[in-house]
C-alpha cells in the first residue's frame, strides 16, 4: 500500500510538470526580460539609469516597448541576471524624461516596488508577471542595486 501510494503521488508531480512545459517563443537575446503577448515577444527597452539624489532618471518621455495588459508577462533568458533580483517601478514623467523617486526603498512619499511572480521554466529561461494589476503609465524592471533598467509603457 505504502509503494502504490508513492507511485501515485510521483505519477502526479510528473504530469504536473509536463503540465507547466512551457513550449512558447523563446527569447534571442540573453539577460532582457521580453513582454510576452500571445506567441510574440516584444522586447523591452534597454538602458541605464542615472542616479540622483532621491531615485534615478531614464532618459526619453515613453518607451518603444509597449502593452495594453494590465498584468504584463516577460520571458527571460536569464544569464548573468537574477530574475529573482529584479524590480519593479512605476516610472513619472517629468521635463521629457522617466523618472523614479524612492524615499527608503519602499512606501514613503516616493515610488513603492510592485509585486512580481518568477517562475522557471527550465534551463535559463524564466516567466516575471506583475503579481497586480497596473494602470496605463511608463514602467521599469531593474536589478536591485544596478543602474540598468528594462522599461516597457501600459496603454
């Protein structure tokens, strides 16, 4: 009883994980996050962050990189980046550039960090979702502590 009881509960994990095989496009650079929309990647801008004294700023009023899904997706091929490390912001224009401003790295007058989900899907590649909707508005991924940013715009 005891075996057929572990046999089954092994049968059910593997068709668990056959069950979450992730089979969709797979993205042709390493180490930027790509907004996942159906079976098409888009690309999200890559740049860096200049810091100033309460956040950073991003050069430019909006981003190429752009989606009308509240709770975006991203694909990762993930090399020298942790998924797990990455950010996310929610970025205000001012003076024709983006900009973040955080007092104390959460909640306090200034920007908060939202929610994100990682899930591996096997090898280097990982799926990052907004773990809450997001209003329309300019957005930036980013590793904690680095000064290189990934920004996509909701619409």
């Amino acid at each position: 009883m005891f075996w057929k009881t572990i046999s089954f509960i092994s049968l059910g994990a593997l068709a668990f994980a056959a069950a979450e095989k992730y089979d969709g496009p797979v993205p042709p650079k390493p180490d930027i996050p790509y907004l996942l929309h159906a079976s098409n990647l888009i690309e999200t801008e890559s740049g860096q962050a200049r810091s100033e004294k309460n956040g950073a700023v991003i050069s430019g009023a909006s981003s190429p990189a752009r989606t009308p899904l509240s709770e975006p997706i991203f694909i990762m091929d993930a090399r020298s980046i942790s998924p797990e490390r990455l950010e996310l912001a929610r970025l205000e224009v001012k003076g024709g550039n983006r900009e973040v401003t955080l007092s104390g790295g959460r909640r306090r007058g200034g920007s908060r960090f939202l929610h994100l989900a990682v899930t591996p899907l096997g090898g280097h590649l990982f799926k990052i979702e907004a773990d809450e909707p997001l209003e329309n508005g300019e957005y930036a991924l980013s590793p904690s502590g680095d000064n290189r940013v990934f920004c996509f715009e909701i619409y």
